[in-house]
C-alpha cells in the first residue's frame, strides 16, 4: 500500500476511500483547482485516513456497518471560525467528532472540512469498542458516545491519539488497542459543550439537507426554494441562514453544485467503449437536472477550469 | 427639476444605447466583461432615453422608449437589480416582463442579476413604459443582510427574479427613488436598508416569481437566439427544441405568452436590429456599408434583399439605405439637466 497519495483531481479521493469501505461523494465547495493529499492505513478493527485539501469539501455518505467512525482536525493556520462540521458538530483544534456513526446506518453521516486544517478518520470496530468500555465500566464514556455528536478534549489524551495516529500513518498499524484505550479516555474525559437553543434542530435540518441534496432521484428535475422548503417542512430564511452559517452558500447553489459534482463524476467514471461524446454530455447533462447543454458546459468550465468534454477525455486516465 | 447629478442620454438607435449600458455598468461588472443586446420588436420609430443619476454604490436610471425593446445581459455575481415601472398614477397596460416577472404597478423585479450558476437575464420595456432601474452592490448589500439578519431578503435575492408587494417599504423605495431624481441625495445607505426591507417584510397577497425550469427555458431561448451562429441560417425550430430539451408545443407557448409573437418573428426582429448595427458601425467606412449591404443581411439570414427591404422598412421606418447615411452623425442626446435647469 502506498504511503502516500497526492491527487489533483478530488474524485480520486473518493475512489480511495472506497477501498476503506467508504462509499462517500464528495463536493468541491468553492471554484477552481485543487490539491489533494491522503494517507490511508488499516488493521485489525481499525483504520485510519487522513485528508488534506487545498479546497473545502463536503463528504456524504460516510459510516459503514462495522465501525464508528471518529473524526479530529489538525490546524494548518489559525482560525476564529471552526474548522469543519462532523455532523453539525464545529470541528475546533481540541474536538472530536463523529459519535453519531454509532447510531445512524452505513452511509448516513456527513462532513464539512475547510481547507485551513487536515481531517483525520479514526474508523474503530462498534463491537469491541463498546466491548471495551463495559468492560472497564467507562459510564461516562458510554453516555457521550450515544448521545454526544462530539466532545473537546482538554487534556493529553487526544493529543496522544493524534500523536500515535501520524506516527502509524507513516509506519504502519503496530498496536490497535492502543487506539481503543485513547478513544475512550477521549470519550471518558471530554467535556460536552454548553446547551446552545436549536442546535439540536440544526442537526437534524443539515443531516435532511445533505441527504436531499445528494438525492440522486431527484437530480433529473431539480427542486426550487420552496419546493425544499416544503420538502423539509421548514421556513426559507431559516433554510438559508443555516445554509450560508454551514456551507457558506445558499441551499439552491449547494445543490446545483452537488448535480455537477454528479455529473463529473458520471462523466468521469465512463468507460471507453461508452463514449460518444456529444451524445453523452448532452444526456448526462440532462440526467442530473442541465437541460441547456450551453448553460451547463459554462457552469462546468466556471466550477471546474475544465469543459464536460475534457472531463470525458480524462476519464481514462484516472 | 430634476437632481443635480441627472444626466438624460437619448438615443435613436441601439448600437448607442448598448454603448453607453457598456460604460455604465462596468462598475458594477468589475470581475467579468459586461455586454448586453438590445433589440426592437414592435414597429416604428425609436426614440430611447436613459435619465441617470448615480451616486455612490447605487447607480439609477429612468428609461423609457418610444418602441417595445428586448433587452438582455449576462448575469453575474456582483450586483444587484431592482426595477419597477412608474405609471404615475394612471392605470395603463404595460407589456413590460422582467425575466418572466410580468410587471403591474406593485411589482419589483430583476434580482436575478445576481446568480452565482450562470445565466443570463432578459427584459422586454413596453412601449412608451417609465422603468425605473436601481442597481446595487452585492458585497455591500450582503454586509447588510448578515447585520440584519434578514435571510429571507437573502434567500429572495438569489432564488427568486421579482414580487409583487404592497409593503410599506417598498412605497418607501420607490418614492426616495423619485426624490433623488427631483433633490438629488448623496448617500446610498437609504436605498440598501430599503430594499432590503422590502424583499425582508412579510407582505398581505406578496406574488412572487421564482427561478425554475420555466424561467431558465426562456432565458436559455433568448440566448441562443444572441448567441446563434452569425454567417449561417438562422436556427430551425427543431434545432432550437432539440438544444433547449424541450417540445414544440411548449416552446411555442412560452414564446407567445413572454413575446407575444411566434418563435420565428422573434428570430428575425433579432437578426434585422443585428443587421441594423451592423449598418450602423462607425468603424467601417459609409461606402463600404453601401457596397456590402446586401452581403451583410445575407450574413444574418436574409437571402432575399427585396423581402428585407420590406422587413426592415416595416420595423424601422427607414430604408437600410437611410441608416447607412445617418451612421456618421452623433446618436447620442446628452443633456445635462442641472446645466439645462441653472440656463
């Protein structure tokens, strides 16, 4: 296994964290190129990533049925806003998020990590774990990891863990236990933040929004302000403000940037024999909701500095 | 009276008034190159005029035209558009459509400006209609909105193109617009807490036109027609259906009830103002017009010259001859109407 990978384009990541059981879209947030670095490791009951981007991205369809997934940041600068959103849970330099993979099935949690700070995943087996913390009766640590969606850790636990996560990713998995006994003094210890009113709805308004907007059924024709407002049962101001606080966009542009996320990837993923080029980006950019076929390849080149066409000419190479 | 800043720009051509859009839009256009198309479609004489008084971060404008125009510009991501029509208290119909918005007195449109996904917008000013144009700044406005907190002004801006509203902020904006015009005021701060206000207060009976499927089809339609290929006949319908995934049938019908004419009368009021602009380039010599003017309406899809002659007789009510010698004097009115008033 490679130590690590370096990416210009953010599919692959998607594509490599596959292999860990993984099956996440990911969306390019804001305009332009990036760069993109990932290291990955696996074990016995346990694996590791971390992602680096030069880009702010949004992960969907995180969780697999056999792990919970952990999640920390590292800082590459200092920000006042938070770094990223596990679940709606603010990413800070001491917080460690992800506890809701305990709870929701494969595939059903999300993140948003900005582009000022590394995200690693700490995916441990649900099993043992919660063996584990039976065992040596961590109360404490069982009541955060069901009902927290994170923690912040103020003491040398979550350090250590970040510390003996780099060293692992650059040598290999020695001890897996370790990672267990880290983890639930983390949970053990770490302090649950204070009661913020409508935080709790917040939560469960983003997990609905993400997961509608990745809706693949529903990319063909897509839906107006007040069709989601609707759908979600919920006023468009605090749609929107909830929108522009997490994702720093309004719902319609997330959307619409998650169809030609889509798009690329169904583009991108085409085999040889099933090109046609003209005919396939005018049906591909119909399936996720562009009916213009002039409209779309000028929101594709603004979004991606490439045409829908180079787009199909690369597929090969990646 | 008019305000001290006020200057009126009349025009008796297009060419012109696109001219002087491209010069006083470009600040609102700092990112991305600003271009627009204007086109005639009912039939006569033109006579345009653009009263404008910016100020700082908010340029205003008052235009009326003597003729039906189409009107059309990229949209993009740095300013903001409202527009309304004045028909100072008469009840008069208006044909006036803002990107699908169909305007009455109470309505307020053209925030569709303003989109981050690409686009563009359309407006067509009924003959003889007082539009009053209000353009602001986004950065500026945004600045505002997450003061206020006013993300229903926010979420209205960007996904929807106009309403129609009683609220008493919109009175309230609409009439600063017309003491600026007669006073002259120096600050824009009024006019942003205003119209944010407007599209923020919840209205009785508010009407509003969201941007949808249907709205992009029109939008779509109108740019291709800009866009269609210069040199080659103009598009079929079926070529135009098949571009726009969309039928026949509902093309048609959105083309009648937007346009109030058949796809293919808009097709050639396009392509005759393209030609017009073309006779009218003051780039190219007057004699070298003359001894290209057939060649040229050929270009744009006009095969026989008799028929064009027609055409172009009936819309403008000049022969293409006319237009080539008037090419060379000045197009432009300019007054300026504080000079005129201190005479």
């Amino acid at each position: 296994m490679k130590l690590e990978l370096a990416y210009s384009d953010h599919i692959q990541l998607s594509e490599s964290l596959n292999e860990l059981g993984q099956t996440t879209r990911i969306t390019q947030l804001e305009k332009g190129e990036g760069k993109y670095m990932m290291s990955f490791k696996q074990s016995a009951g346990i694996a590791l990533a971390e992602i680096q981007s030069t880009q702010p991205l949004l992960y969907e369809g995180w969780g697999t049925s056999w792990s919970v997934d952990f999640n920390w940041i590292t800082p590459k600068c200092k920000l006042n806003d938070p770094f990223g959103y596990c679940e709606g849970y603010e990413m800070k330099e001491d917080s460690l998020g992800g506890f809701n993979t305990i709870n929701t099935s494969p595939g059903n949690s999300w993140g948003k990590y900005s582009n000022s700070c590394s995200s690693t995943a700490c995916m441990l087996d649900k099993r043992i774990l919660m063996k584990i913390l039976k065992e040596c009766n961590a109360t404490q640590a069982i009541d955060n990891l069901s009902k927290a969606r994170g923690l912040d850790i103020n003491n040398e636990s979550l350090h250590q863990l970040k510390k003996l996560t780099r060293k692992d990713l650059a040598r290999g998995i020695i001890n897996p236990t370790k990672y267990y006994d880290l983890i639930v003094a983390c949970l053990e210890s770490g302090e649950k933040r204070d009661y913020k009113k409508g935080l709790t709805k917040n939560y469960r308004l983003l997990g609905e929004i993400v997961q509608l907007s990745h809706d693949s059924s529903r990319m063909s024709s897509p839906m107006t302000l007040s069709d989601v407002c609707q759908y979600l049962d919920t006023g468009q101001a605090s749609l929107y403000r909830v929108c522009q606080d997490y994702f720093g966009m309004g719902i319609i542009e997330m959307m619409t940037q998650i169809r030609l996320e889509e798009a690329r990837r169904s583009l991108l993923m085409l085999k040889q024999n099933e090109k046609n080029h003209a005919l396939t980006v005018r049906d591909i950019a119909i399936s996720y909701g562009f009916k213009h076929q002039g409209r779309f390849s000028r929101r594709y080149f603004t979004s991606f500095g490439e045409l829908p066409s180079q787009s199909l000419d690369k597929s090969k190479g990646l | 009276m008019k305000a001290r800043k006020a200057k009126e720009f009349v025009f008796n051509d297009l060419l012109s008034m696109e001219s002087y859009c491209k010069n006083h839009y470009t600040d609102y256009y700092s990112k991305s190159n600003f271009s627009c198309n204007v086109t005639q479609l009912s039939k006569g004489e033109l006579v345009t005029s653009s009263i404008c008084a910016p100020i700082n971060d908010a340029h205003l404008e008052i235009f009326k035209s003597s003729q039906t125009i189409l009107y059309e510009e990229e949209a993009n991501h740095n300013s903001v558009a409202f527009c309304w029509i004045n028909s100072n208290g008469e009840q008069t119909q208006t044909n006036t459509i803002i990107s699908g918005h169909r305007m009455v007195d109470l309505s307020i449109a053209g925030f569709n400006r303003l989109n981050k996904t690409g686009g563009n917008i359309w407006d067509i000013v009924g003959a003889n209609t007082q539009l009053c144009c209000m353009s602001l700044k986004w950065e500026k406005m945004k600045k505002k909105i997450d003061q206020m907190n006013a993300y229903n002004a926010f979420a209205k801006l960007e996904e929807c193109i106009g309403i129609d509203s009683n609220s008493s902020a919109s009175i309230q904006l609409k009439s600063l617009f017309e003491r600026h015009f007669t006073k002259g005021l120096s600050e824009s701060d009024a006019f942003y807490d205003l119209a944010i206000a407007t599209l923020e207060e919840p209205c009785d009976q508010e009407i509003l036109t969201e941007r949808s499927d249907k709205t992009e089809l029109i939008e779509d339609l109108v740019k291709l027609l800009y866009e269609d290929r210069e040199g080659m006949p103009p598009l079929t319908i079926s070529e135009i259906t098949k571009y726009l995934n969309t039928g026949k049938e509902s093309l048609s019908i959105a083309c009648r009830e937007n346009f109030n004419m058949p796809i293919l009368d808009l097709i050639k009021s396009i392509r005759l103002e393209q030609v017009k602009k073309s006779y009218l380039n003051p780039h190219v010599p007057k004699g070298l017009k003359n001894f290209t003017k057939k060649q040229n309406a050929l270009y744009y899809g006009f095969k026989n010259w008799t028929t064009f002659q027609k055409f172009y007789y009936q819309t403008f009510q000049e022969s293409p001859d006319e237009t080539i010698n008037k090419s060379t004097k000045a197009s432009v009115l300019v007054t300026d109407l504080f000079m005129r008033r201190s005479q």
